[in-house]
C-alpha cells in the first residue's frame, strides 16, 4: 500500500474514533447516541468502500501498465538475444571454415 493510500486509511480511521469519542461524551440521550453512532459508522463504512473501490481501479491500472512496460521489455530482450546467438553462429561458422581449410591443408594424398 503506498504513502498516500495509508494516509488516507489513517485520516479516516481518526475521523471515526473522533466522531465516535464525541458523540460518545456528547451529553445526549442513549438512544440518540446509538443512533448517531450508527450513522456515523454507516458513514464511515460508505467512504472505506468507496476508497477501496478507488485502490482497486488504480492498482488494476498500474498493475496493468506494468503488464505492458514489462511484455514490451521481455520482447528487446529476446529480439537482443536471438541478433547476439545469431552472431555467434555466424562467427562459429567463420571458424569452422577456416578449421576444414587448414585440417585439408594437414592431410596427405591418399
């Protein structure tokens, strides 16, 4: 969970104790201040799923992104590899060559 997101859990848990311990020292009727608690909790209940709806929009879309960044840099790595394999084979076939010329070299006439 990032800074912000933490933030934000924390600013509204505050606000629900602080609504909470105010209503609760509130000089009211019992009724009343059940009631307000219950409004208040609903409240505060509403705002947490929104917000978490929110998280869940965002990290789908940066998860998402990252998905991409991710495809995109897997395919230059392996575009990388299969031009530096291709080198190699190129230069193994080099030497090859100049290996059966100097073994022909090598061998007498039968």
């Amino acid at each position: 969970m990032s800074n912000s997101s933490n933030t934000v859990v924390g600013l509204l848990a505050g606000t629900v104790i602080g609504a909470t311990l105010g209503i609760l020292f509130a000089p009211d009727k019992g009724e009343k201040t059940r009631k307000r608690i219950s409004e208040e909790a609903m409240a505060a209940k509403d705002k947490m799923a929104e917000r978490a709806s929110e998280l869940k929009t965002q990290v789908s879309s940066t998860v998402s992104d990252k998905k991409e960044t991710l495809d995109t840099q897997l395919e230059n790595v392996v575009s990388n590899v299969s031009h530096k394999a291709e080198d190699v084979i190129t230069t193994l076939e080099k030497k090859l060559k100049e290996l059966k010329e100097k073994n022909k070299k090598l061998q007498k006439p039968v």
